[in-house]
C-alpha cells in the first residue's frame, strides 16, 4: 500500500540492511536520514524530533539531543551534526506524533532551521534559524572549503547584480 505507513507513523519505523534485507532497528516514529559517521549509523527520529545513534547490534537507538522540530537531513562537520528542523504541517500527516508532546512538556515552539549538535555533549551550541516563508527543509549538506558570506533572496535587488543565468564573465 503506497501510504500504508501514516497509519503506523508514530512507530512504525524501521531500519533496513540493504544488503541483506534483515531488519536492523523497529519500532521507531517516522525515521530519517541514516548516516554512518566514524563507523557510527546516525538517524533523526523525526516524528519524535531526536537526533541519536542506533546500536546496529542490538537494534536500540539511543537518543543524544532533542531538536524542537520535524527533523530531516544530516550532515557533519567533524564531531558535530548538522540536523535540518521543519515546522510541522498544519495535516493529519505531522499530527498525534511524540514530537508533539515533547514540546509541549519542553515549553518549547517548533522551529525551522539547522542545529548543529556538538556529538560528545549533545549540547546546541549553534542554531541557524529560518523564519517567515522558509518552513520545511529537505535536507542539509556541509559544503567544505567554501564559505558563503552572503544570502541573496529572489526579491531583493542583490539577485539582480550577484546572480547570473546563461552565459556571464569568463564564458
């Protein structure tokens, strides 16, 4: 059945090996972005909005940080995650999640952004904060040696200058 898992959205989640076709991990709330790390498997919890570890061998995730939002796309920066947090849809799909009473017992709001969490403490010691018409991300990727010293939107009159279509300088 195509959308057979929203009936079983809050822990109906499962960790496959590829390979072998075996079952690693169940029993988890809409689980995403698996990322091995220093021989570490990773995941977000996303319908629970945990960010943890799972023990391949015992098939038990073990949490590190609570992320107040729907979490999709990690990436890493050393001995740091980055986890991309969405607000939740306003739909049947986001609803009734654990997610929505560990924010509630935190006093805390979703969020949209990225929370780059600090793997030895769990702690937060970044946030990169969207606000306004940004309200879900897909994923998150660490683009090393470059930097980024500016974000240009499409309204503004920066688009104009800084971004080129077709054929530009050195073409």
């Amino acid at each position: 059945m195509a959308d057979g898992w929203r009936e079983h959205r809050a822990a109906g989640g499962q960790v496959i090996d590829v390979a072998s076709g075996e079952v690693v991990a169940q029993g988890l709330s809409m689980p995403h972005s698996p990322r091995l790390h220093k021989g570490t498997l990773c995941l977000l919890n996303a319908g629970s909005g945990e960010f943890g570890r799972l023990d391949v061998a015992s098939g038990k995730f073990e949490p590190i940080a609570f992320c107040p939002g729907f979490l999709r796309g990690m990436s890493f920066l050393g001995d740091y995650a980055l986890v991309g947090l969405s607000l939740p849809r306003e739909n049947r799909t986001f609803s009734g999640l654990a997610l929505d009473d560990a924010l509630k017992s935190r006093g805390a709001e979703p969020r949209c952004g990225v929370m780059v969490i600090d793997l030895t403490s769990g702690g937060a010691p970044h946030w990169l904060r969207f606000e306004g018409v940004v309200q879900e991300l897909y994923d998150v990727a660490a683009i090393l040696g470059r930097r980024a010293r500016a974000a240009i939107g499409f309204m503004g009159e920066e688009v104009r200058r800084m971004v080129s279509i077709g054929e530009g300088p050195g073409a």
